[in-house]
C-alpha cells in the first residue's frame, strides 16, 4: 500500500512541472522570432483583371512554337553536357 502513493507523487509531479512557466525562455523565444508582420490582403478583382489580360494578349501561336523550339534545343544541348 505504500508504494500507491509513491507512485502517485512519482506520476504528479512531472506534470506539475510541465505546467509551470518560465518567462525568461518565453521571452528569449519572442525576441528570436522577432515582430510578425500580418500580411497585406490585396483586393482580387484587380488581380484577376490583370491576370485575364495577360492571358488575352498571349503570345501568337507562332512565337509559341518558336518559343518551344529554342527550349527543345537548350534541353538537348543540357542533356549533352558532361557534368
């Protein structure tokens, strides 16, 4: 019977440790992570304009596909280098 409450005390006191506060550690932490800043919210209507007017004055068809060429001679002369 003795050893219940041993155990007990055994069990109990690691969580009261966990509990306890330690301003100096929290306050080292704080000043390590420095001021955080909210980002900015940007309204999207305007973001989307101008995403759709990129995307209305692509490129021509045949740019793409000159465009796509020089990409296909850069990856073969990459894959022909000795590295």
């Amino acid at each position: 019977m003795a050893r219940l409450p041993l155990c007990l005390a055994a069990a109990v006191l690691p969580m009261l440790a966990a509990c306890a506060e330690f301003p100096e550690i929290d306050a080292a932490e704080r000043a390590a992570a420095g001021p955080t800043l909210a980002p900015e919210i940007a309204p999207i209507d305007p973001l989307l304009a101008r995403a759709h007017s990129l995307r209305d004055s692509s490129a021509s068809p045949d740019s793409l596909e000159s465009r796509a060429a020089r990409l296909r001679a850069r990856a073969a002369r990459l894959r022909a280098r000795d590295i």
